[in-house]
C-alpha cells in the first residue's frame, strides 16, 4: 500500500517539476531528435568533405590545403555519427552528384529546420497527458486525485496559452496601446513576469 501511495505521488510529482524546470529554464536547450533531412545533411556534409579533400589530393594543392580538408573530413564523420544515418542517402559520390541543385536545397532547409526548437506548449501538454495516463494507470483513490488535479492544471495552461497568445496579437494589432497595455502590468511579481516571458517563447 505504501508504494502505491508513493507511486501516486511521484505520478503527480513528477510532471509538476518536469513543467516548472521547462519553464525555468526554456527550451533553448532541448531539442528534438534529428529528422531523415538533417540526417541526410549530416551524411552529404560528411560526403562533401570527403570528396573535397580527394580532389585537394589529386590536384595536388598546398599541403595546407590539403591537411584542412582531410581534418574537415574527419571532423564531419562525428556529425554523421551523432545525427545518426539517414534511411535514404542523397546521391554524392561526385563533385557534380555533390553540387547538384537538390542538394543546396536540402541544406537550406536542414539549416532551418535545425535552429528550430520544440513548442513549450506542447511539451508541457505532453507531459501532462503522460502524467494523467500514468495516474489513471495507477487508479485507486490518489490516482483518481491526481488524475483530477493534472486535467485541472492542463485547462489552467490551455487558458493561460491563449491569453498570452491573445495579448500578444493584440499588441500587434494595435501597436499604439502596447505601452499602455504593458504600463498596466507593470505591477507584476518578478515571478509571473518570468513565467510570462517563458511561456511566449
């Protein structure tokens, strides 16, 4: 009985930290796992200065060229080890393969993709739906308690999503009350206004 007490607990716990430290501290630090293009950029990176440093060899440039090719090379296995092989791989054995104009397209848009980072919404959506599933797994009257006070907090973040969202696209709308309107929350607590800032993003 004792752990099934804890295990409620912890079910509820557990989700309140994650969200408070994701508000804390934001999302610049998470990321999600990379996407088959980013993948596929790791692997043409690590292709492109495969082939650059063949042809510095075979056109038989500086030494110093040479060596910063073969190090760029190297280097641009880690990535591919890191990002993981990707399902299908673009076609780069060639200079021209390399070159092609897919392939400039492909890292364009890798490039985006990988300053992206997850929505703080979503996440702490996410971790409540998971923190609601495990204390209805749990049942019993802490899990039913819990259950209760996680759905309780997921309609107070939803609320307080589409308030924020509200002010902000009214601030862009009428750019001439935006001081007003932020001279009336002047009187914030530091604590809310950290939290407001967090959650906008």
């Amino acid at each position: 009985m004792k752990t099934r007490v804890l295990l409620s607990y912890l079910s509820v716990l557990v989700p309140i930290v994650a969200s408070i430290l994701l508000f804390a501290c934001g999302c610049d630090s998470l990321r999600l796992a990379p996407s088959e293009s980013l993948k596929q950029n790791a692997w043409l990176h690590h292709r492109t200065t495969a082939v650059a440093a063949e042809t510095a060899r075979v056109e038989e440039t500086s030494p110093e060229l040479r060596a910063l090719t073969k190090l760029s090379e190297v280097q641009s296995r880690a990535f591919t080890s890191y990002y993981g092989l990707p399902r299908e791989y673009p076609p780069a054995e060639t200079s021209e393969e390399i070159l092609a104009q897919s392939n400039w397209e492909l890292a364009a848009g890798a490039a985006a993709e990988s300053v992206e980072r997850p929505d703080p919404w979503l996440l702490a959506d996410s971790l409540l739906q998971v923190a609601i599933g495990i204390s209805a797994l749990l049942g019993g009257v802490y899990g039913t308690r819990a259950v209760r006070f996680l759905k309780d907090a997921q309609a107070k973040s939803t609320a307080l999503k589409e308030i924020i969202q509200g002010n902000e696209s009214f601030k862009k709308a009428n750019e001439a009350q935006a001081q007003p309107f932020k001279a009336a929350h002047a009187n914030q607590s530091a604590p809310t206004r950290q939290l407001v800032a967090a959650l906008k993003g």
